[in-house]
C-alpha cells in the first residue's frame, strides 16, 4: 500500500528547512513515515508526522536564518578561523532572540489562563483596529483607480439649498465651458435603483434590483478609465433626445449576469422603459466616484431628461441635483482653480438674480454672494458618509495612536 | 584546544551516534539512533541542524548516495566523523571519563576508588 504524508507540515517543513537539505529531509521523514504506517498504522503515522514539523521548526528555522545571514554579510564568508566580531555579535544576538521566543512561549503555556485572556485582548484590540483602519482607509485614504488622481477635483457648493454636494446642471456647463484651469469637469447624478431586464425585452419593471447611475459621457476620459472591453462613455453619447442611448456597465454585473461573455457588447438592456445597448464594461477596480455606492451601470446623464420634468432640471439654476469633479490642467494647483470658480461662480450669481440683484439691500446683496464653490481634492471621490464621519474618525486614529504609544 | 572545538550534549551524541552507524549514518538512522539510546525525542530538524554545525567547525563530512534501490527511492545524505571530529570526540569522552571518574553516576557500577 503507497501512503503519502500528510500534506500541510510537509509543506510547512519545506518552507522552513535550507534548500540544500530539503529533498533529504522531505525524503528522510517520508521514509520514516512508511515505516510507521506499516507497523503502527496511518493514524499514529499522521500524529508523528506532524510532531515531527512542530519539533523541526524552530531548528529548521534557526538554520536557515544564520544561512542567510551569512550569505548576506560578506564579511562571514572566506575567513580562515573562527568568527569575526560582527559575525560573533549577530549569532549570539540570533541564538538570545531564539532563546528569549522559547522561554516566553514555555511561559505562556504554564499560566493558560493569561495566555488565554492576553491573546483574546489582543485579538479583540487587533479586530478593532483593522477595522478602523479598514474604514478610515475607505472613506479617507483609498485613491479611485483613476489617471494621475492627485489632479482630480470635487467642487463642494457652499450654499443654503445643497446638501454639501448636490448643485445645479447649469454651473457644470458653465465651468466646462469657461473654466481654464481644468481640463475638464463631469456631473454625476448619483446611483439610483432600477430593475434590470437583461434580456432586451423591454420588460420594464422586471428584473433583479441594480444601480445605475447617470453620468456626463466625458467622465471616463476626465478619469482617464479605459473600458476592458468595448468602448466607454463619449461627449456624444450625452445628449438631448439621443435616439441610440447607450451604457457601460460594472465588470460586477458583466461577471455575474453575463457570465464574463464578451459578446455582451450591442447586448441590450431596460432602465426606466428605456431600452440601452451596452457598448462596454469598466475595469473591477472601478465601482464609481462616490465612495461607498457601488454602481453596475453608467449610462448618459442626458437621458435624465426624458422623464417628466427631466429637462427642465438641465437648465434651471435652482435645482441643486448633480454632483461634480473635474481634471485640473497640468501645473495648476487647486488654489489657483479655486480663484477662477470664485470670479466664474461670482458672475453667474449676479447673472442669475438679474435686476432683482440691484434692488435688493445690502445684506442680502452680501449673504447672496457669500455663496460659493470650494475646491478640494477628489482623487479619492467624494462621499456623504465621509463628510459626516471624517472628523470622528480622525479623532479616533489619533486616540488609538496615543494609546498604542 | 579552542572554545568552538569543545561538543555540547547533542552534538557530543551525534558524534557517538555517527562513530557507532560508520558508514550507514544518514538522518534516519542518526535521529533512530538518539532516540532509542537516550529515550529523549529527537527532531529530524534538529539532527540536520547540528550536523550542519559540526559540518562548520570541520568535525563532519558528507556524501550523497545514489538513489536506493526501490521505486521511487532518492538520494540520501551520509554523513561521518573527519580525522578532525574523531580527535574531538576522543577528547571530549576523555574529559567526560575523567570528570566522571570516582562518581557513582552510572547504573550497576561499583563507584568511587
């Protein structure tokens, strides 16, 4: 009968033993191994093999360690006798250290009962501090997969009637028009929920649950994001009335409704009774700008104005209803963008009051033009749950820091 | 005779354990060897460690064999004692002798003189 030994310390073995003696020492304990089963059975076999790995770590370990010591510290190698200085101090560290590791896990093994609550204390502050980080990293640190982030702007509306990102469509036209600090700038409405039909059928309605969201047809080239396969959003898809409406849809759902099948292109499927041909899928990295809403479907902010009312929300300053983030150009900083949106933004405010403006007193006058748009860096998105915790979770890193030290 | 030249407890019998194999001392039947004569556990890894050791001070050299006989047999590693390692086991058994010479240590042995 041909038994084999167990597979995990046998690996474990191999990571651990020098690589000159590994097909030996591999070879020596399967053969040991064989002999055992044949007198004592596989179970006793198996039980001596792993107590085997666990004596043979720490002197596996130990070797290959002082192995690669040596390699690395020329000074070791071709020395007639003995050990020089460095060589002495580094093996008697090494052997301390090794010495001082047993001695503590000796130690811990004779009082169970605090290793037990040491190590559920450290797991339980581990766990929490991983998922502080897990959330500080999301909402704070973690970069879009997009182009040169660090020149990705978002534009927060400092205004009575937005929620802190929300502003109206006219001001993104206004800014992509006349802003020269920018590349370029996209809105985005923000992902909503919709039933997807991915048969093509029109049956609207129907479906699992999906998010879309509507965005202008620049975004993926101010992100500078390709698609995998297809093409992405263009400036021509976004437009009024476009009677071919077409989407990009999330790798996510190409993956897990499609089945990763690339003829998934010219596949159509139904948003709100429309009915939109998918012309490409978005790499996996990107789930889009906010952080925090995964979107499966990116499809032209223009179609938004096919519903009741729709259009109306494109031209009307005082719908405050996209979200916006721009590319600054190569060599402008955001202070400089920013002096630029406040004369742009200053312009528009009085062209919107009109006559009104003049007759109005001076306070109002003042608090009208108190409003303004402010710049900051969007390379990681923007995101409402990042507004409303990033001071708490500020606080919390550095509390967490003062306590670790 | 220098400090690196005086053996420690494992490594004084694994010298004896490849001066009494000779020529068939490989991991195997070195770590057998220990085991059975000292009734102490001994690890493979452990065996490999202190051959490479003495391996290092020149008490111990090597061969490697060609693979056994039997299907799917390998390569095994035979190590013995250099003239150098018989000199320092002979001394070391001697400084044992001598320390032990008088106590009553050994079992059945009528001790002292």
């Amino acid at each position: 009968m041909t038994t084999t030994p167990p597979r995990f310390p046998q690996w474990i073995i191999s990571l651990l033993v020098v690589p000159d003696d590994r097909g030996f020492l591999i070879s020596d304990l399967a053969e040991e191994f064989d002999s055992i089963v044949r007198l004592r059975g596989i179970s006793a076999a198996n039980r001596w093999y792993w107590l085997q790995m666990m004596r043979s770590a720490v002197p596996c370990l130990r070797r290959r360690v002082k192995a690669i010591v040596r390699r690395k510290i020329p000074t070791f190698q071709g020395l007639p006798e003995g050990k020089t200085t460095m060589q002495r101090r580094l093996s008697n560290l090494f052997e301390t250290t090794i010495g001082d590791i047993r001695y503590g896990f000796r130690c811990l093994l004779k009082s169970p009962v605090f290793t037990v609550v040491a190590v559920l204390s450290l797991a339980l502050g581990i766990g929490a501090n991983t998922a502080m980080f897990s959330m500080i990293n999301v909402l704070l640190l973690r970069q879009l997969p997009a182009k040169d982030p660090g020149r990705l702007v978002l534009f927060i509306p400092i205004a009575p009637h937005s929620d802190g990102f929300n502003m109206p469509y006219p001001v993104m036209e206004r800014l992509r028009k006349d802003g020269k600090s920018f590349d370029s700038v996209f809105a985005s409405a923000g992902a909503t929920s919709f039933r997807l039909d991915a048969t093509g059928a029109g049956n609207a309605g129907k479906g699992e649950i999906m998010r879309a969201e509507g965005v202008s047809g620049g975004m993926f080239a101010v992100l500078g994001i390709n698609a995998i396969i297809g093409r992405t959003l263009s400036e021509d898809d976004d437009r009024q009335n476009n009677p071919n409406p077409v989407a990009v849809i999330s790798y996510n759902l190409w993956k897990t409704k499609f089945g990763l099948d690339p003829s998934v292109l010219g596949k159509s499927i139904t948003i709100d009774d429309e009915i939109i041909t998918i012309v490409g899928v978005a790499p996996p990295a990107f789930t889009g700008v906010e952080v925090g809403s995964v979107s499966d479907v990116w499809y032209p902010i223009w179609m938004m104005a096919k519903t009741p009312n729709g259009a109306a929300r494109f031209t009307r300053f005082s719908s405050w209803w996209i979200t916006m983030l721009g590319r600054l150009k190569t060599g402008v900083s955001i202070k400089q963008g920013q002096a630029e949106i406040d004369v742009i933004y200053h312009q528009m405010l009085v062209e919107q009051a009109g006559p009104a403006f003049n007759k109005a007193s001076a306070d109002a006058q003042a608090e009208y033009l108190n409003r303004r748009i402010e710049l900051q860096p969007g390379g990681a998105g923007f995101s409402r749950l990042r507004k409303k915790f990033a001071q708490p979770l500020r606080t919390q890193k550095r509390r967490s820091f003062l306590l670790r030290h | 005779m220098s400090k690196g030249k005086f053996l420690a407890e494992f490594e004084l019998y694994m010298m004896l354990a490849l001066s009494r194999l000779g020529d068939s001392a490989y991991g195997v039947s070195i770590r057998q060897e220990i085991e059975q004569r000292t009734g102490r556990p001994v690890s493979i890894g452990a065996v490999y460690e202190t051959l490479a050791r003495l391996g290092d001070k020149g008490f111990v050299t090597f061969r490697i064999s060609d693979p056994v006989p039997v299907p799917g047999g390998r390569s095994r590693k035979y190590f013995r004692l250099t003239a150098k390692g018989e000199r320092a086991l002979q001394h070391s058994a001697a400084m044992m002798f001598r320390m032990m010479d008088g106590l009553d240590l050994l079992p059945g042995s009528e001790g002292g003189r």
